[in-house]
C-alpha cells in the first residue's frame, strides 16, 4: 500500500529553545487508515501536526507528503490535497455564516460563484449542517461550529484530513457527534486517510493504527488492541489505556490467556463465556 | 454591551434591505452632503432639513427599524444638545435679534436657531445611518466598500485586503465580546471591582481586563492566521466571489430618487435661493 505521509528521522527545536520539541520520529501512514496520535501535553504531538501542515519549517529529518518531500515550493500544492481541523472551533470560524465560511475555502480555490451554492449544500448536510447555513458562528455551539470546520474541509475534496485536538474542547455530544461524521466519510470513501491529534484514548481505540508520543519521542506504536496491552507504560507517561484494555491487561496478570484478536467488550465476553 | 447592538442589522424583506449595498451607501452619503449644504436662511435649512427628516421617518417605517431604538440611540445625543447650546448661547453674533435677555445678558434668536440646525443635522446623520445599518449586513457593506475602493487597486492600493480585514473584524466583534465578558467574570472572581470605586481604581481594573483581552486576542489571530492558510487563502492570488452584488433596475430608480432631492438641495444651495423671499416675499432670518 501506498504511504501518505512518511516521516523520517524528524527533530524539531522551537526557536529560542534548548530543549527538542520532537526528537528523531519516524513514522508513516499508509493511504485511507485512521492513524490517531496520541500523547500528554507537551508530547510535541501538536508540533508534529504544525509540521505535517508546514505551519513549522523543519530542519532535521524528512518529512514525505503524498510521495512529495515537503518543501517551500510544493507546500501550496501539497496544502490543496489536506485539510486541517483546529482545536478552537471559534478561530478557525472565517465567515460570518455558515454558508459564507464553506465559501471561503472555494473561493481561495477559484470555484466558479454559480457552483458554490451547490457545493456548500452538499457539504452542510453530510455533517448535519443543512438547516443551519444561514446562522451566525456566535449562535452555534462548539460541535456544530467543529462541524462547519470539516465541511469547509470536505468541500475541498482533500485525500488527507487532520485533526489537530478538533475534539478536545467539546462537550462528550459534540465530541462522539464528530467521530461518528468521521468515520460515516470513511465508510462512504474509504480512501480517505486521517490523521487524528488527539488525548482521547477512546477515539484512538477506534483508529487502525497508534502512535504514543512521549516528549517529542516515539514511545509505542501498532494496531490499538497492542498498544493499549501496555498498561504500565502508558501509566509512566499519564496517559490511562482504555477500559476495555486495562480489563484484558488485568486478567493477563490473573493468568488468563486472553487472544490478542479480542478488541471490543463483546468479544471479551464471548470469550469469557467459553 | 447594549448599546453596541443600536446599529445592528435587523433582517426583513423591506425593498430598502433588498436595495443594492452600493446604492444604499452611495444615498446615505449623498443626503448626509445634503444636510450639510449652506442654505442662506435658517428658514430654508429647517425647511429643507425636515424633508430629508420627513423622507428619513419613511424609509425607518418601510425598514421597520422600531421607532424605540431610534429614540433610545437620539437619547444618547443630550450631552451633545447642552454642549452645543452653551457653545452657541456664549458666542458673540453679528445680527441683532434678541430673544431674551438675563439680567443684561443678551441671547440671540441666531444662537438659538443655529444650535438647531446643527442638532437636527446630527439627528438626520443618525436616523439616516441607522436606516443603513440595520436594513443591510455588515458583510453587504464591506464588499459595497471595496466595490467604492476598486479604483485605488490601480494605485497599489490592497482593497481587497481591506475588505478581508474589516469582515474579519465583523466576524470577530461578537467572539471578543463573549472574550470580555469572561474575564470580567473571571476577574470579579478574583476581587477586581468594575461598578465601584474611584478613577484610579477604575482604571487599575480596566487595565486588568485590556491586558487578558489583547493576549486572548493574539492568540486568536495567530490561530486564525493558520486556519486561513491551511484553507489556501493567499491575500496576493486571484479567488472567485460567493456573494455577488447585483445592480438591478430598481436601484437605478431608488438612486435616482435620491439624486433628484440631492440635486434639489444643491441647486438651492448654490443659487442661495431664499424660496420664501422668492415665491410669497416673505423675508425670514
């Protein structure tokens, strides 16, 4: 399979600071998987997604896009085939309606007015938004705005979207009704890959693929149902693993050999139910 | 926090809201000049001041601007009507036409009459803006804005980024509102009196808003700043239009409604036609 996104060997210092952001991180996503990143505050996970964005220029290590190595040139280019969701769902709010903030993504890329209508329509109501597009952000709340942001996305027709903590600052509605409208777009195209900042552990028990970071470093990596076994490390870097997870690690210790195939509570219990 | 929302845009289907922005900016500036027109009588003035104010009560009734918010917002015009009648009333005229006189201190009919025209002239300014503010959106009004700026490109002038600039501060208007609200809760959480207290105290606790609110505000921009990038807005490259201002038929007409009274004014203006001296002989001050 094709990577999307190859990083290789990546350090990154903050100007003016001493100690390494993201120190030597290799990673890479193949296309049209779920790759959550995970880590506490100040894991340099938030560095990395300004990185991938090329809202940070990098010095040390590789950063590939689409089979492209990041640089000044291509990054316009690069940029027409991502699309970013920010934390705040206010500062990422450019219109001053729905309607008017889908729009400012198609006119940054010369859509034709007379399309535009359509387009934004589409977009609205693949997150819900259709009965909405005339109202003003300051009358939306937090998840409908974070909705808004990812239509705005989606309009572009992006092969990679990424998720920088789009979550974190919502209420649990407005955070599951953001996973759901995430993966309905992956079941729909299921070339889409996505890149998830997060510290939500469940939604990372939702993803293909894992990535702890830990102080700029690499700690664990793999399919969540291995990376969330590691009860005792992630413990060490204040990140919790999952229910489900910390369950199965328990009964390990317990010794009970449970299969490492057994991913979701219904499984633990047919299993245990043999 | 009330106050600010005077002007604010109140939507209905009036034909002044469906009125091209243009046009409507381009009405309100062309009456304002005609208010402020020398007239050579304060007779002529009132008398062509009330038709614009006549004119100005019909397009608030046909915009269904509520009457109340008109008065609430000339309310506010007080400390202006005592300053002007002051200035005026002390101000030594040239004419002698005494109205009353205080103890041997003279008041001239002209102060009085001129205070008026400059009162009814700022009354006219606010009843017609306020037409124009709540029977159009903010965003209609930037791109008739930049529509107007559109000639200076050919100078290097960056209308267009103007344009961007002032819709973002629209847009942001109510978000740092909120912002304002949150840490003056926050910091009369912490003991910082804003109702009570003298100037000194005062300011210290104004200070201790401004300064949150400018790093929340940096903040913000930095993140917008990103956000926009990333959806590829470049200020220099070419983007297309969602909102297309559309000059239709009608707006030929409205415009030309309010040229015919522009024109009018001007005529009397530069004539300094005394129409009442003229038509019935009657010599007015």
């Amino acid at each position: 399979m094709k990577n999307i996104l190859e990083v290789k060997n990546l350090s990154y210092t903050y100007q003016g600071e001493n100690a390494e952001a993201l120190h030597d991180l290799s990673f890479s996503v193949p296309a049209g998987s779920y790759v959550a990143i995970v880590g506490h505050n100040g894991s340099g996970k938030s560095t990395l997604a300004k990185i991938i964005a090329g809202l940070c220029s990098y010095k040390k290590g590789k950063v590939t896009l689409f089979g492209e190595e990041l640089n000044k040139n291509n990054l316009p280019a690069l940029r027409k085939r991502m699309g970013l969701v920010f934390q705040n769902p206010d500062n990422q709010f450019v219109g001053s309606s729905v309607r008017d903030d889908i729009a400012f993504g198609l006119e940054n890329r010369q859509v034709p007015s007379e399309k535009m209508d359509g387009i934004i329509l589409e977009y609205a109501t693949k997150v819900s938004m259709e009965k909405y597009l005339d109202h003003a952000p300051e009358n939306l709340s937090g998840g409908q705005k974070q909705r808004v942001a990812i239509a705005g996305v989606l309009a572009m027709k992006p092969e990679l979207i990424i998720y920088d903590e789009a979550t974190s600052m919502l209420d649990p509605v407005g955070k599951k009704d953001i996973l759901d409208i995430t993966f309905g777009l992956r079941e729909e195209n299921p070339d889409l890959s996505v890149i998830s900042i997060t510290h939500d552990i469940e939604e990372a028990l939702r993803a293909d693929y894992v990535i702890v970071l830990n102080k700029g470093k690499l700690v664990l990596e793999g399919k969540p149902s291995e990376v969330f076994t590691h009860a005792d490390t992630l413990k060490e870097i204040h990140l919790d693993a999952p229910f489900l997870m910390s369950l199965i690690d328990s009964l390990r210790k317990e010794g009970m050999d449970v299969p490492s195939d057994v991913d979701s509570l219904e499984k633990l219990e047919e299993y245990l139910c043999q | 926090m009330a106050s600010l929302t005077i002007g604010r845009y109140v939507p209905y289907n009036s034909f002044i809201h469906k009125m091209d922005p243009r046009a409507k900016l381009f009405a309100l500036i062309v009456l304002m000049v005609a208010i402020f027109l020398p007239y050579p009588t304060y007779v002529m003035s009132f008398t062509i001041q009330g038709i614009i104010f006549l004119f100005g009560v019909f397009l608030l009734w046909r915009s269904h601007v509520s009457f109340f918010r008109v008065l609430k917002s000339l309310a506010a015009l007080w400390i202006m009507v005592i300053f002007i009648l002051i200035i005026y009333v002390l101000v030594p005229r040239t004419t002698n036409y005494p109205a009353f006189d205080i103890n041997g201190f003279v008041i001239y009919w002209d102060s009085i009459l001129e205070a008026a025209r400059i009162l009814l002239r700022l009354v006219l300014m606010i009843v017609l803006s306020m037409v124009l503010t709540s029977s159009t959106k903010p965003l209609d009004l930037t791109a008739a804005l930049e529509w107007y700026l559109y000639p200076l490109k050919l100078i290097g002038f960056p209308s267009h980024i103007v344009a961007m600039i002032i819709s973002l501060a629209l847009r942001f208007i109510p978000t740092i509102l909120d912002d304002v609200e949150r840490i003056m809760k926050a910091q009369s959480s912490r003991g910082v009196d804003f109702e009570n207290g003298h100037l000194g105290t005062k300011i210290k606790a104004i200070v201790s808003l401004i300064i949150p609110l400018f790093v929340s505000s940096f903040i913000r921009s930095d993140e917008l700043a990103n956000a926009m990038e990333c959806r590829g807005y470049d200020p220099n490259a070419k983007r297309t239009r969602y909102r297309k201002l559309h000059f239709r038929a009608v707006d030929f007409v409205e415009t030309f409604v309010v040229l015919a009274i522009f024109a009018g004014c001007l005529t009397l203006s530069i004539m300094q036609l005394d129409a009442y001296n003229a038509i019935w002989g009657i010599t007015t001050l």
